[in-house]
C-alpha cells in the first residue's frame, strides 16, 4: 500500500464508523481513572495554557478533556465525519482536517504540546520515524509530546465493525521499540506506562503511555 493508499482507507474507516465509534467512547477515557491520570499528568507538564495540538482526534473526547485541564487545545484528523462529531460535542475548540505526516498549518516551535492518543496505530511502521520527525519540528524545545497505543507485536485486523462494509488493520507496538524511534527523532523519553487490559473495555492487549519532551 502506498503512503497515499493507507491514509486514504484510514479516512473512509473511520468516516465510515464515526457515530458508532463516538457513542461507544464517548466519556470512556474521561470515566478511567489511569486515563485520567496520564493526561492529568501530561496537562501538568505541559503547564495551563500550554498551546496543544490533538493529533487524530476523532470524536474529540480526549480534546475536550485536555481543554477542561486548563490547555489551549485545537484538534486535527484524517475523517471529515469524525471532526463534524468533535466540533458538535466540543464548541469553542478548533477542529480541521489533514495528515499528521505533514502539519501544513504548524510553524516550526509553534506548539508546547502534541498528542497522539491512539492515532499512530494505523501509521505503518516505515513512516513512524517521519511522524515523529514531524511532532519534533512542531514543539518548542522543553515541549511535550503524549503517545497512547495498544501493546503486542502483530496487528489486530478489524472487520465490518458495527456492521459497516470497511476494515483496517490496528498495529499493536513495543513501548521498548517507540522509545527508541522516539529518542532517534531527538526526543528524551521521560516516562514510560503500560497498563494491563480492562475486559471491562472490551481490551485484548496491554495499553502504553509515553511522555516524551524536546530537549530545550
Ligand atoms: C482509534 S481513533 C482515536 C481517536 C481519538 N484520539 C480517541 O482516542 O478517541 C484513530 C483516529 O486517528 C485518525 N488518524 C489516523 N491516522 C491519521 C493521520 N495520519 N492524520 C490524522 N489523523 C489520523 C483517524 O482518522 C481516527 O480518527
């Protein structure tokens, strides 16, 4: 699949299930107590008012509960019906469209804060290193940058979710092998979190948080 191919299906899966995958978390991260906790955490670091760009945003659930702690959050995604549902359910949040490869609208320094909370999971291992070279690009030196993903070695394909004619495969990855990606993009990882799976969540795999910073 071609670099064009794989963001072109991610966009018509995700444009494909966005009401569904919407009802279906919406609240679930703000409702996790270890959820809660990272981005609380990450919220401190970055500092109130700290400029943050929610990369592959969907819904817009996890945007909204970086603006209630207290940072000036914008978000950005591939599915246009994804970002209709995020500008609905949060008023008063910038929401626009594009690739997290190539943040056309972010200047050189520009953000304190980059989130990526499940949204490198669809980005083939081969361009990782570019997509970190891009969060880099946008911080400011001493900014944050926030990972969330599922933990294993194979990827989880999904099909016909909710019924709907589309599937996609979700790369499961190796905090170990993230962090060395990230420290060869010029980050320093500062903290590294895996939890086990919640069957509550319906969770198959162990889910890892890292916090990484640009040195300043
Ligand atoms: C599993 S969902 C996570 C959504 C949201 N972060 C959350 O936790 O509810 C993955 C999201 O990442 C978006 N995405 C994947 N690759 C992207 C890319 N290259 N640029 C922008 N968004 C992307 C998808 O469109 C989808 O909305």
């Amino acid at each position: 699949m071609t670099h064009a191919d794989h963001l072109t299906a991610t966009r018509a899966f995700y444009d494909a299930i966005a009401d569904d995958y919407a009802d279906h978390f919406r609240d679930a991260h703000a409702a996790d107590p270890m959820d809660r906790a990272v981005l609380t955490v990450y919220a401190e670091l970055v500092g109130t008012g700290g400029r943050v760009a929610d990369l592959g945003c969907g819904p817009g659930g996890i945007t909204g509960l970086l603006a209630s702690l207290g940072l000036s959050v914008s978000g950005l995604d591939l599915s246009e019906s994804m970002l209709a549902i995020a500008r609905r359910e949060n008023p008063g949040i910038r929401f626009e469209r594009g690739s997290m490869l190539k943040l056309e609208g972010h200047a050189d320094g520009s953000l304190d804060g980059v989130v990526s909370w499940y949204s490198s999971i669809h980005t083939p291992v081969d361009e990782l290193p570019a997509l970190f070279a891009e969060f880099h690009r946008v911080l400011t030196p001493g900014g944050h940058l926030l990972l969330a993903f599922q933990v294993g070695d194979e990827p989880r394909h999904l099909d016909r979710p909710w019924g709907h004619p589309v599937a996609l495969d979700f790369q499961r990855r190796r905090p170990e092998r993230m962090a060395e990606l990230l420290a060869a993009a010029g980050f320093d990882v500062r903290v590294r979190t895996v939890r086990e799976p919640e069957p509550d969540r319906d969770e198959s795999a162990p889910q890892a948080y890292l916090i990484a910073r640009r040195p300043a």
